[in-house]
C-alpha cells in the first residue's frame, strides 16, 4: 500500500508486525500462520460516534476491544466478538451501514445475508481502496483498485452439490498454509460467507475462502466444496497486496 498516504492508518504508525501470526487451527497437516493486514489509516474514536475517514474506498472497523455483535442498533445480542478472529487475525470488520453511535458490518457469526451491529466506539475506522467481485457464470475474479479493474483470475467454484454462496461479503483473514502442495495451496483469503456444510480438510468449518491450488487442471470448473480457487501465483499476489475487511461480491451472473 506504499504511496497511498490517505489509506495508511496513522494511529496504527506501521505497528503491526510483518511476522506471521501462528493461529491456533490447522488445515490437513499442521497449523496456519495468519497474517495481519497491513497498517491502514484508521481514526482514533472520540467522545462522539467517530466520524469516516476522509478519502475514497470502502470503510473498515477495527475492533479495540472486545464487544457484542448485535442483530440491530442496541438490539438482541447475537454473540461476543473479540479482537481476533478464529485464525488469529485482527478483528477488521466490513462496515456497511451507520446508524447514530453503531455500525452494521459484515461477520460470519451474523451469517450470509444479514448484517450485526457494534457500538463505534469499539474501533477504529478506515479505508480500503480494493474490492473483489466473482462472477459465478464467468468463473471470473476481478480484482479493483479505486474502482478500476487490476487483475482478472479464472477460479474453480463449488460444484452443483455445494455451490459457492452469492452475496455481500469481505475478507476476514490472510492466511498461509506452508504446505504449496496441499489441498489449500500456499494462501487463503477467508471470507466471511458460510457454506451450509462443513468443508473437507478444512478445519474453518463452514467458512468459505478464496485460495490457491496446485490442481491447475481444475480451475474454471464447477469442482470445489464451494471455495473458490485460484493458481499459486495468484493466490501470493492476492496474500500480498488483499487487506483485511476488503469486499467480496460473489454474483451468479
């Protein structure tokens, strides 16, 4: 993100440490390293619900402590959110909408379609200029920058058994495996959509996730437990240049 001064957080100041998180869950044959998202610019919270930082791209939360998600705006409590995620990750949520002193944002634990609330002032806010968007009858994933299209990957989807979710989603953990020649290839974008299933050598559970393969021959086809796959190159490129709380908009069309 170097040259893009208005999405740096300044409260953060680069804190976040480059060193790979080992986060307590493993896929197939040993544990997962979670990388943190790079420092963005977020605004520290005042008395008063803190206002968005100015600039383009998308609003993210990050969580600065821990809170309840909640199914509306000081509503019925859904379940507790602490600053991790289950990988280890910073807690950076999706902010979709606002209402007075809460923010609705995308989690898996609200579910595919619906959107949980947390108070304002349990984080900090920012920006992100990235957005990815998958077309489904295309096999096709775009990856945006300000709006503009950077890159374009053919991806596997989920075969008709277990179709890849279509929705409004984010991205909830960077992840590397360790293993380039498993199942999950070297990177994984976990996503906050949900499969109704469990997936195979998947210890995320129901989590779908957007992650590399060494199988080149089945990207493009309908083949996948609803995850969407891409090549090893591609999946480093994402790793590395995807922060936390990015968009996903997974479309059938």
């Amino acid at each position: 993100m170097k040259g893009r001064p208005r999405y740096l957080l300044a409260a953060l100041a680069a804190a976040i440490p480059i060193v790979p998180i080992v986060a307590g869950i493993a896929i197939t044959s040993g544990s997962v390293p979670a990388r943190p998202a790079e420092a963005l610019a977020f605004s520290t919270p005042r008395t008063a619900p803190p206002a968005a930082p100015e600039g383009r791209g998308f609003l993210v939360a990050l969580l600065r402590h821990a809170t309840a998600l909640r199914a509306s705006p000081g509503g019925r409590r859904i379940a507790p959110l602490g600053t991790r995620t289950q990988f280890g990750s910073p807690q950076a949520l999706s902010v979709v909408r606002r209402s007075g002193a809460w923010l609705g944002v995308l989690s898996p634990i609200a579910g595919n379609g619906h959107v949980g609330w947390i108070p304002a002032g349990a984080a900090l806010l920012g920006r992100v200029p990235w957005e990815l968007r998958v077309s489904l009858a295309a096999r096709r994933l775009t990856v945006l920058e300000d709006g503009r299209p950077l890159e374009r990957y053919t991806v596997a989807i989920g075969r008709p058994s277990a179709p890849t979710p279509t929705g409004r989603f984010a991205v909830t953990d960077r992840l590397e495996t360790g293993d380039p020649s498993g199942p999950y290839g070297c990177c994984i974008l976990a996503l906050t959509a949900l499969s109704p299933h469990a997936i195979q050598g998947w210890s995320g559970g129901n989590r779908i996730a957007i992650h590399s393969t060494p199988e080149t021959a089945t990207i493009g086809q309908p083949v996948s437990h609803g995850c969407l796959r891409l090549t090893l190159a591609e999946g480093r490129w994402l790793l590395a240049h995807i922060p936390l709380g990015t968009p996903t908009i997974i479309s059938s069309a």
